[in-house]
C-alpha cells in the first residue's frame, strides 16, 4: 500500500507554532518552523521523482501556504509550475507563474517562471483521436499559441542570455508557423464562399505580417485568385510576379 497520503495527511495536521509537539508523551520533540518546511519540501521532491504529481502538488501547495516566506516556499513555488505542467493543468502553471513573478520580481529565476508560463499555452500535439480523424489544427483558435508567442518573446527581451532562451526562440519559429497558416485557413475559408474582399485582406496580413513564413505563398495565391474573381487584372498580374519571386528564392 502507497504510504504517502497518510503521510502527507500527517504532515497537513502539523502544529505551525514553534515550540508544539510533534509528538505526544515524555519524548515531546519541539518542530521547529524551517526545519518542518525543509521535510515538507522534501516529501514533495520525493513524490516528484516517483511520478506521483498528485501528492507532490498537495505537499508544495501546503508548504507555500504554511510557510510563505521560507526559502523552500519559493523554490516549492517553481516546482509547483513543474507538476501543474506534469499533471495537465496549464491554468495553474500560469497563475503560479504570475504569482512568482509578482512576489520575486529579481529572483535569478524569473526566466524560468516565464519559461513555463509559455509552455503551458504551447500548442500540444494531436491526440489519438484528432489523428485518426485528421483534424485539421490550423482552424483551432489561435488565443493560447499568441499568448505563447508573446510569452516567449517576453522571456528573450528581458533574459536574453537565459539557459532557456534558445529553445523560447525555436518554439517562436514554430508558433509563428501555426499562426500564419491560421490565417491562410481563415483566407480560404473567405475564398471558398465568394467573399473575396475579405480573403484578400486576410491573405495580406499574412504577406506583412508572417514574412519569411511558408505560408507565405498559399497567401498569394490566394491573393491572385480573389483578384481574378474580382475582374482586377492588373492587381492578380502584380501579386502573381510577387509570388513568382518568393517561388523562386
């Protein structure tokens, strides 16, 4: 049987005073308050390195709200932001990254807490039943991979020497990727059903906007196939020379 719940219910029921027992009788043991938050900590490493995020939460979320202004406190914060990841609660990341940020503003782990803070709106990958019914991720909403991107391009501004900076970048690659191919989903979606102003200005926010982007092209196309449609054969020839060059690069 998993002795660790009993445990943590133990710890959870714990005098915070110092100078209470710990134990009843003649061999009382005096707790004192950083020596209880250091086993605290403990326990919920422990439970980190065997799997288990559940009771790691339930340990590092006693210890911040026991001890708030312990040494293990704050390093239990940013664990926190680790097992909420761990657990699938990305939610929670953010909050716990905001807070840690709020309260430790100089703390030489900022970049990390931003760093995670942009790991949980990353995009995940498709799941089982997403692939088996090719669900076309480009038409998901866009919201948590800009709040990523910016995230991220928060975290290279402030921190650009940071150990995680380098992956930030490369994960802003990617999400300026998804986001322009976004928009050329929506362009042709504007296409399809004859609203041909509309796909045009989409497509050409992808041109100015997602430069350098594979998308790029497709929002030509699109572009001189509105302008066609449209009878505008001037605009279609220019757009087609543009598209022809970006072909050719």
């Amino acid at each position: 049987m998993n002795r660790l719940p009993a445990l943590l219910l133990l710890l959870l029921a714990l005098p915070t005073a110092p100078g209470c027992a710990l134990f009843g009788g003649d061999d009382e043991e005096d707790i004192d308050p950083a020596d209880n938050a250091e086993r605290i900590y403990a326990l919920g490493q422990k439970a980190v390195e065997g799997g288990n995020y559940v009771a790691a939460i339930g340990a590092f979320e006693n210890l911040t709200a026991v001890y708030p202004f312990s040494e293990e406190a704050r390093q239990a914060q940013l664990e926190l932001m680790y097992v909420y990841l761990q657990n699938d609660q990305p939610d929670s990341v953010v909050a716990a990254a905001d807070r840690f940020m709020l309260e430790n503003p100089t703390h030489p782990r900022v970049d990390y807490a931003l760093y995670m803070k942009g790991l949980a709106r990353f995009p995940r990958d498709p799941g089982p039943l997403e692939r088996l019914f090719r669900v076309d991720m480009n038409k998901r909403p866009t919201g948590s991979m800009q709040d990523a991107f910016n995230t991220f391009q928060q975290l290279l501004q402030q921190h650009p020497d940071s150990v995680y900076a380098e992956d930030a970048r490369q994960r802003m690659i990617y999400l300026r990727n998804r986001l322009a191919a976004h928009e050329v989903t929506v362009a042709q979606f504007y296409l399809d059903r004859s609203a041909h102003v509309a796909a045009i200005n989409r497509a050409r926010h992808v041109v100015e906007t997602f430069q350098e982007t594979p998308a790029v092209i497709p929002a030509l196309e699109i572009m001189a196939t509105a302008y066609d449609n449209l009878g505008l054969d001037e605009l279609a020839a220019d757009t087609r020379r543009i598209l022809e060059a970006n072909r050719s690069r």
